[in-house]
C-alpha cells in the first residue's frame, strides 16, 4: 500500500478518493476518524489517500494530479452581491455590474 495523497480534509479525500474508484483504481482514505479522539490535536492534514496495489501509484498520481488542476479552474459560481447576478466562481469582477467579487475560500 502507497499513499498518493495528502487531502486538505475528509470532503477532499472523499472527492480524491471518488476520481481514483472511477478510474478502476484501489483505494483507501485514512485519517477521516481521528477527530475527537481524547487528547488529540485536531487532525489537520491528515487525512490521506492510499493505493492498496503500488502498481497503480503513477496512474492514481496522474489522477490526482488531474483532479486537483480542475478544483483550481473551477471555483464555484456565486452571486453577485450587486446585483444578484450568477458569476462563474473563475472571475474576479461581476460580469454584469463589474462589482468586485469577495475571494472564495476553498476550505469548507
Ligand atoms: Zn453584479
């Protein structure tokens, strides 16, 4: 077993962890039961994602790889504050009233 992945948090891992399954590729996350625990720091990084078959490593990379340039090309669409409009979360301004839009934090 081969760890591919360090994930931000368990939702991460989980959307990590499903790209890797639809690639026909053997995996586990780990880490996702540790909060909580008595005495324990709370669990930041983690959560992780393992290859059961090291065979598979350079593949579930790639597929990582793939998963994680797409989280940075698609921010989510929000409103605008201005004017309600919907905007793509990959612009920085209102594309109907120019109105800044406020940076979208990835963690959940
Ligand atoms: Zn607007």
């Amino acid at each position: 077993m081969i760890k591919v992945y360090d994930a931000a948090n368990h939702i991460d891992a989980q959307l990590a962890l499903d790209e890797l399954l639809a690639a026909d590729i053997e995996a586990v996350m780990k880490g996702q039961f540790l909060s909580g625990g008595a005495g324990e720091l709370p669990p930041s990084g983690l959560v992780t994602l393992w290859v059961l078959d090291e065979a598979f490593e350079d593949k579930a990379k790639a597929v990582i790889t793939e998963y994680e340039n797409r989280n940075q090309s698609c921010a989510p669409a929000q409103d605008c504050a201005g004017c309600g409009e919907r905007v793509e979360g990959n612009f920085a301004c209102c594309w109907n009233c120019g109105a800044e839009l406020p940076e979208i934090s990835k963690s959940f």
